[in-house]
C-alpha cells in the first residue's frame, strides 16, 4: 500500500495545463496570477508627506510659512532656506524640502512657525520609489491574490488582472443508505452530509463546487452519472462505494468511463480506500464515504491539488507544531491524522476518532499527524494541519 507521502508525491507531479482568464480586480481574491507583476512605476511616484505638519526648508527652529499644500495638489513651491509650508499626510513635498514636522510639536504665531525640536533630514518624508521601484518585482507567478494583494494591485492602477482558472469541481455522492436533509428518513437509512461537508470544505478555500449529485449503489447509474458528471468537470469528487464490499462500484465505474488510476489505498488511517485517476486533463478522486475519512482526504489530498490546478505556489493547509496538552498513545498500525484542538498554544487531541463519527471534527480546528503505535508525551511537538 501507498505511503502518504507516496500518494501526496504522485498528486503533485501531475502535469497539468493550466488555462488563464483576465479578472476583474474586485473578482480576483483568491486566484493565483498567472505571469509575474511588476511596479510600473515608482511607489510612492513622488516625495510625500507621512504627516500633518509643515515641510520645512534647512534644519532649525523657526521658519516663515508661505503657503499650503494638502493632498492630491499638484502645486510645486519653490522653498528657500528658512521657509515652510503647511502640509498634510499624502501631500507632495516640495522639492526643496529637508523634512516635515507634525504639527504637534509646532507653534505658530501669524506667519511664523516655531518647533518644539530641531528637525532631522528626511524626517517624515515618504521618499518616491521608498516601497517599490519601477519595473521591481511586486508578485510572482502563482502568487495568490489576498485582500491586502488586490489593494497592491489597485495602487498599481491596474483595474483587472489575468489569473490561473480555477477547476469546475462536480461531487457525486453514492449510497443506498442516504437521504438528504430535511425529507422524511426510514428505516436504516442515514442523512447525506458528506456532499455538505466536502463542498463547504472546498468554498471555504475559494473552490465552489459547481453541481452536486446522489445515486444510489447501482453499477449503471453511478457510471452513467460519471461520465455525464465528467462531461464539464475539470476535477470529479465521489464519495462512497469505492473500498471491496459486493456494494461498492465506484472504482469499476471509473475504469469503465476510461478514467486512468493513479493510486488506490494509501496507508494511513483514516482514509485507506483512496482513489486518484486522470483521464487527459480530467481528474477524480475518489473519497471512503465514512463522513470523517472523506473530509481529512479532502483536506490532505484533494486541496493541494485544487490549488495546483489553479496555479498555486502555496498548496496544502497551513502546517505548525504545536506541543501535546495530554499524553497521547496512537495504537493503530497506521500513520494517523487525528482529529484536534489547539488552544492556548498547545494542541489536544480529541474523543471520537472513528472514522465514521463527524462530531470530533466538528468540534477540531486542526489534524494532528500522528505515527503508527506512536507513545507521546505531555509537550511533545506535532504536526497539525489547521482546518479552521
Ligand atoms: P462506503 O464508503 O460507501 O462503504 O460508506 C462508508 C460509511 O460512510 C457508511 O456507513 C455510509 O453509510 C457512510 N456514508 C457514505 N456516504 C455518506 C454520505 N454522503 N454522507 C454520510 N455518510 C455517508
Ligand atoms: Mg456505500
């Protein structure tokens, strides 16, 4: 059986062409830019004032003030020594100008301005090209634009920017057993949640899933809706019917719809019956139905690869250490991501780890990696994946 880093290895070595979009920059967060972007001019593009005060002209205490300018003025004194402007925070310092002081510490009286301290050179002036030269690089290739990334791009006057596409995601959940929310259950059967969880996991990362759907355990109609599924999808999620039970079609439904397998089972738990296939430039990954092995195969497998599909340089969920708050003996024969809260800078790991069992994870901000048949101790240091 695979290892982890095997099974993550084989995700991220898949080639993929990706395809690119102009976006508008108000529509842009969280796409990944698809060339680099660099300053197309000086930031600032000029000397401007860090403060309301006076730009003053030679470095003293008194100064005669000879006019005003505020910002977005293009106004341009012609200082001489001994002389100062009124100015405010943004406003273009006159070229002559040798510092700005705030006016808290000034005095003025008629049209002399008196300062509490002597002015150092430069002092509150933001200086032209002082956070960006012109042509410097601002973002790379595969940067993914943040609130304070579309502010930077804005300031560079760009109104649109040409980003990655991100994948069309369909999801198809199998299963008999399920009933969706809010119709009436019968007997043995269970609520659908996987497809709530999955496709909610996925928005919160800027992924939408665009259709969802459910069939039962019957071999036609799961192969049917495979490759009707596959038809727009860049990247299919199933969930359910794909580990050995006489139930379980998903995988030969796959291989029917031609779809090429990459890996199946991956030692760890939960999570084991895992299902990575291509078809050219399609994908699928296959999820274990159990709500909890779905969901961290989600997170661990499915999420890098949404972000490498979209261009991403940074995949995968943010990664700390964090020390044990309890000791904690992982008995399974396989590497495990556990279920966990950190709080307080010290993370714990939580009751309920069956995979079958959705309230640990509800209640966790993070998976904790954990080795097979693993003793730690109290203040141990392990890895966690944070979730939320
Ligand atoms: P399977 O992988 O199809 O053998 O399903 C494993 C377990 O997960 C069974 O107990 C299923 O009832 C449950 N399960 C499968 N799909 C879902 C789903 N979409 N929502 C909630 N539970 C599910
Ligand atoms: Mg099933």
């Amino acid at each position: 059986m695979l290892k982890i880093e095997e099974a993550l290895q084989i995700i991220n070595d898949q080639q993929i062409e990706l395809s690119t979009e102009i976006r508008k920059l108000s529509d842009s967060l969280g796409f990944a830019v698809s060339s680099e972007i660099r300053a197309p001019f000086d930031m600032p593009a000029f000397d401007n004032s860090a403060m309301d005060g006076y730009a003053l002209c030679g470095i003293s205490k008194e100064y005669q003030i000879i006019g005003e300018v505020a910002a977005g003025d293009d106004h341009q004194f012609e200082l001489k020594q001994g002389e100062a402007v009124r100015i405010f925070t943004g406003a273009r310092v006159p070229a002559a100008a040798s510092a700005v002081m705030m006016q808290e510490k000034t005095r003025v009286e008629g049209e002399k301005l008196f300062l509490d301290e002597l002015p150092k050179e430069g002092q509150s002036i933001r200086k032209k090209g002082g956070e960006l030269q012109k042509e410097q690089l601002v973002f790379d290739k595969g940067y993914t634009i943040t609130p304070a990334g579309i502010g930077m791009i804005g300031a560079l006057g760009m109104d649109q920017v040409e980003v990655f596409k991100k994948p069309i995601i369909n999801l198809i959940t199998t299963g008999n057993e399920l009933v969706q929310p809010g119709k009436a259950k019968g007997e043995g059967q269970i609520y659908e949640s996987n497809s709530f969880a999955i496709s909610a996991a996925a928005e919160n990362f800027g992924f939408p899933v665009h259709k969802k759907h459910s069939h039962p355990d019957d071999f036609e109609q799961i192969k049917t809706g495979i490759s009707e599924a596959l038809e727009q999808a860049d990247i299919l999620l199933l969930s359910g019917g794909i580990s050995v039970g006489d139930h379980d079609f998903v995988k030969q439904a796959l291989e029917e719809n031609g779809m090429e397998q990459q890996f199946y089972k991956v030692f760890q738990k939960p999570g084991k019956p895992l299902y990575f296939g291509r078809k050219a430039n399609k994908f699928v990954f296959a999820l274990p139905g159990n709500p909890a092995s779905s969901l961290s195969c989600f997170y661990i497998y499915v999420l890098p690869f949404l972000q490498q599909f979209s261009g991403f340089q940074q995949k995968g969920l943010p990664k700390f250490q964090f020390p044990l708050k309890e000791p904690y003996h992982n008995r399974s024969d396989r590497p495990s991501f556990l279920k966990a809260k950190i709080e307080n800078d010290e993370v714990r790991i939580l009751d309920g780890q069956a995979s079958s069992m959705i309230l640990s994870m509800a209640h966790a901000n993070a998976l904790a990696f954990i080795d097979a048949e693993t003793n730690l101790q109290k203040g141990d240091l392990i890895t966690c994946y944070l979730i939320g």
